[in-house]
C-alpha cells in the first residue's frame, strides 16, 4: 500500500522521524510495519512510533552509514510516497496487564520506537524507560516522557542522567518480582540486560524482547 508522506523531523544528523498518512492501516501499539520506496524491491523493518489513535504512522529511523535503505529514506520529501507493509510482530502489550502491571522498558538507540507508541496508547501506563544511548543528542523527544518514568544512560559523555552503559544501570535498580520485563535495539544489550534481569529474579516468562540488529 502507499502512503504520501505528510511530515519529516530531524531530531539529529543521523535520526529522522517520518509521518505518513494511515490511510485503513490499524496496528497494535509494539508492533512494526515494512518500508520502501516504491519500485525498489529492498524493504526494511520499523517499529511504529506513533500511537495507535493517532490519525498518522509515524517511524524513527537511524540512518545508517552505507546502509541500503535508511539512506533512501533520508532523501525522501513530504509529498512522495511510500510503500508501507504489515503490521508485523508479536511485541505487544496484554490489555490485562496494561491496568494493573508495572513495567520495565529497556531501549538502545531508535529501539525506543515500540515504547513511545505503548505509552502515546495507553496514557495510565505504570512504566520505567531505560534509554541506552552513545551521546545525551539520542535522547530522542524525550519530552514526551515524565521525568520521574524516563532514564538516559549515555555510555560516551556524562550529560545523562546516568553515565555508562544502560545494563550498568540496570544492576542498581531492584525491579519487583512481578515486573514486566520488555527490551528492544541491539542484540548483545538484550542478552546482557536478560542476564541481569535474571540475577535480579525476574522470571523469564516476564521477559519479552524485539531485535532491531
Ligand atoms: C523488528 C525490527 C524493527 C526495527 N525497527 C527499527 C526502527 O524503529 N528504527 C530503525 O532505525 N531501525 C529499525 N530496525 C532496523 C531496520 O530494519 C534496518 O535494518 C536499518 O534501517 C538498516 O537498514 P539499511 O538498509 O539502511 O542498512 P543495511 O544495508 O540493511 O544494513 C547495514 C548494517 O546496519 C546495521 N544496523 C541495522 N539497524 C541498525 C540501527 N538501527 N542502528 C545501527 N546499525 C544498524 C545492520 O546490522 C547492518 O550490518 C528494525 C529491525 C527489525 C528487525
Ligand atoms: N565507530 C563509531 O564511532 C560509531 C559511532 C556510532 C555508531 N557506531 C556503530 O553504529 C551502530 C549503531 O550504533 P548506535 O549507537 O546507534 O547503537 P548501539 O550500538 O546499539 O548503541 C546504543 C547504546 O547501547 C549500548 N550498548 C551496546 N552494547 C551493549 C550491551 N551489550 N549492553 C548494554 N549496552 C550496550 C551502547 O554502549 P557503548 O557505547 O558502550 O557500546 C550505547 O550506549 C553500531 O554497530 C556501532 O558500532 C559506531
């Protein structure tokens, strides 16, 4: 399906926030859609961003260096058109759990995307962030979380509220057994940070992750 482009924000050399229309495309808060440009056959995966009422798709891209289509989509402009695929996954939140759980959120990088959308969805979430982040610039739109819910983690400069890697931070919270547990981004923080949930005794049925690379 296509969707024209309404809206692109620059949130740093690198990150880009594309708004698409929705047109009839009804999704899941957590869950990812497949993007391309029309008549290219390469498509790539993206959590969405947005909420799921909101009348527009929204995603967060890194672009990556030498990358195939994280580059393209760069260069798009407001007006053009994409090809939009899905929605995909199965990282979701339980519409039992959202009233009455507590939650952990672990993010590197864009792997933020899935937790904007949980809590632009559900606006009584009882939830921590993590953000684990090379510089305090990737702390992307971190505005739209309160202060007291959300923690960066920069590993490359102290501007953070916490300096060093998100799983250091990790090891000085003491989560409740009950927490549910969920994790997104680069693949070596999901199994060092499923280590230390592990140590702090969170069951591994209440661990749930989605891996971006
Ligand atoms: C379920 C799922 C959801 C995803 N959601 C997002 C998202 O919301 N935002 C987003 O930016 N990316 C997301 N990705 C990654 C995305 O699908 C692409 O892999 C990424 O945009 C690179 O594509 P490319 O064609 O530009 O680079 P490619 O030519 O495919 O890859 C180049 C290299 O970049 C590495 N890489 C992939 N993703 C990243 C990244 N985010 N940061 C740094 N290096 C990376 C790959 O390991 C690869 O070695 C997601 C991936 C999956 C599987
Ligand atoms: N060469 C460079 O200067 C440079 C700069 C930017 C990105 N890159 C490359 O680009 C890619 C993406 O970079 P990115 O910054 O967007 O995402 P990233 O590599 O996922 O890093 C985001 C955050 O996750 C942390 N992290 C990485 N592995 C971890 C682990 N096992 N446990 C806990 N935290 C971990 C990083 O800490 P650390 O900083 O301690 O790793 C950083 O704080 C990577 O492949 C990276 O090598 C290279």
């Amino acid at each position: 399906m296509l969707h024209k482009i309404i809206n692109i924000r620059n949130l740093s050399d690198s990150a880009y926030i594309i708004r698409m229309e929705k047109n009839n495309f009804d999704f899941l808060a957590g869950q990812y859609l497949s993007l391309g440009i029309p008549d290219d056959a390469n498509m790539r995966e993206y959590s969405i961003y947005s909420g799921d009422a909101d009348p527009y798709l929204e995603v967060l891209i890194k672009e990556v260096q030498e990358g195939d289509v994280s580059v393209l989509l760069k260069k798009t402009r407001v007006g053009q058109a994409l090809n939009v695929e899905g929605p995909y996954g199965f990282f979701t939140l339980r519409d039992k759990d959202i009233q009455n759980r507590e939650f952990l959120f672990l993010a590197t990088g864009t792997g933020i995307s899935p937790f904007h959308s949980f809590i632009k969805s559900n606006s009584q979430l009882n939830y921590r962030l993590i953000h684990g982040i090379r510089y305090v610039e990737e702390a992307y739109e971190k505005e739209a979380y309160s202060d007291l819910r959300y923690t960066s983690a920069t590993s490359k400069d102290s501007q953070g509220d916490f300096h060093g890697r998100l799983t250091n931070y990790l090891k000085t919270l003491n989560p409740n057994s009950d927490t549910l547990c969920y994790l997104c981004g680069n693949v070596d923080m999901i199994h060092d940070a499923y280590d230390v949930l592990q140590e702090k005794g969170i069951p591994v049925d209440q661990i749930h992750s989605e891996v971006y690379f």
